[in-house]
C-alpha cells in the first residue's frame, strides 16, 4: 500500500498518533528530504529501521518503480517537508502510477498550508481553486488567465518575490481586490494580513520572510460590482477619455475584465 500523509507546517503540535504510528510501522519511508524527516522522527521520538529513500523533484521518477514494487508486497509511507504530499509538493507521480497499476492507496489527513490560509482568510470558501506556485516569468499574462474567475483563488509564493506578485496581481485583478497573506502559519511569528491588493502590496515592500499564502477573493459575478464600474467608465467617457482607456482604468481598479467592460458600457450607450 501507498500511504500519503500529512506532516506539520510548523507547530510539532499538529502531528497526529496516526503519523506516528505510520512512520514507526512502514516498511519503507519516502520523503522529500530525508534530513527533515530524521528531524521530525526524532521530535516526534519515533524510530525506525526501515529504509528511506528521496523523492524529490528531481528524484521522484528515478525512484518510483522501487516504490511501486515495494507497495505491492508492504506499506510505504510518503511525506513531504510540511503539509499534504501531491498538493503543490513531491507525490503525485507516485499517487498516480500507484493508482494505474491497481496498488492501494491510502492517506493520513492533516495541515495543509493552502486549506488553512483560507479558512482564516475572510474570503468565500464555498468555492475555491488551489493554484499552487505563481510562475516566476510571465505573472501578469498568468494573472490574466485569472481576471475572470470568479471562485477565491489560493497561491503559494516564495518570500523574496511577494511584493512583486502582489504588484502584479493588483495591476490585472484590480488594486482593490480583496485578499490575504499568511506567513509562517501555526508557526511562532504568524501573521495574517487582509487587505485590498494594493494595501497588500504597500504593507509587504520590505523584507519578507517565512513561508507565504496568498488568498485572493474571485473577480464579481453578475452585476456584483458591474453597475459602480460601468457608472465609472461613463464618467471618465464623459470627462474626454476614450471608451477603451476608461475600460482599461476601470478595469484595473475593479478588477473586472476589460473586454466586458467595453461590452457593457457600449451597449449602454446605445
């Protein structure tokens, strides 16, 4: 069996009796790097002489057969550094040639970076998409791809490039978009800032450490927002502004896409 489970993002506290249980038990230990798992091990007090191996982003397909063989006959266990394995971290090859050569699969609930920074976020979680890493090139024409969707959007981003993001993010999705940052969660300096984009962007210029969450509110659906926005097009239309560039004003404070504004506000005018 293939056992996918959760490790703390921080707090040791977090770690449940069934990951212990499973780290001491299993027949072979998988982990992204296996000087944070004998980390763990021993803050948890849990020993074991089975071997480990390293599946990491580089190593993953080269040790997979090995692990699939083995997950026939016995159980192996897959852990990350922190949070759910295959959710933005080392696994999912794994999972899924488990699952097509018929080997059982199991996991071991438990913190999740992503799941956390949005139920503390504030912003709607009926509905959400995980996007995982922003690409380092291209943010703006990724975040365009993004205008339109209007379910919470949840990132990861390294600390070194949050304000960036943030600018670029408000430059697309609107500067007063709603959203979230959590740092360090469930660790000793957490912090969780809510915000438009823009003050967002303001309140992370400086240095910036720890692990980062961004939660982003989806864009208006309907006629959310769509009146005020098309009120604001018109008035800048009737202060000499041509329509396209009063759209693309708008749009950017509102975060509502450009080309729907110019839809709408043309049609209004007829």
């Amino acid at each position: 069996m293939l056992i996918l489970a959760a490790t703390p993002i921080g707090n040791l506290g977090d770690a449940t009796p069934r990951l212990a249980e499973a780290l001491a038990s299993a027949d072979l230990l998988v982990a992204e790097d296996t000087r944070v798992l004998r980390k763990l091990m021993g803050a948890l007090g849990v020993t074991s002489d089975a071997p480990v191996r390293s599946a990491n982003e580089h190593t993953e397909g080269a040790v997979a057969e090995e692990i699939w063989t083995l997950a026939t006959t016995g159980d192996v266990l897959v852990v990350s550094d922190a949070g759910m394995p295959a959710i933005s971290d080392p696994g999912f090859v794994l999972a899924r040639g488990a699952r097509e050569r018929g080997i059982p699969i199991s996991v071991i609930p438990g913190p999740s970076a992503g799941l956390s920074a949005l139920a503390v976020s504030g912003l709607p979680t009926d509905r959400f998409i995980h996007e995982g890493f922003v690409p380092k090139k291209g943010r703006v024409g990724y975040f365009e791809t993004l205008q339109s969707e209007p379910r919470t959007l949840i990132f990861f981003e390294s600390p070194h490039r949050l304000h960036d993001m943030l600018l670029d993010a408000a430059s697309v999705l609107g500067n007063n978009r709603e959203a979230c940052v959590a740092r360090e969660i469930t660790k000793m300096f957490e912090e969780i800032a809510r915000g438009t984009l823009a003050e967002l962007a303001e309140h992370f210029s400086g240095t910036v450490k720890g692990e980062i969450v961004v939660v982003v509110a989806g864009a208006p659906t309907g006629a959310t927002g769509l009146p005020e926005a098309l009120a604001g097009v018109k008035q800048l239309v009737d202060s000499g502004m041509r329509r396209a560039e009063a759209c693309q004003v708008v749009a950017k404070e509102t975060g509502i896409p450009k080309s729907t504004l110019y839809k709408e506000s043309v049609g209004d005018s007829a």
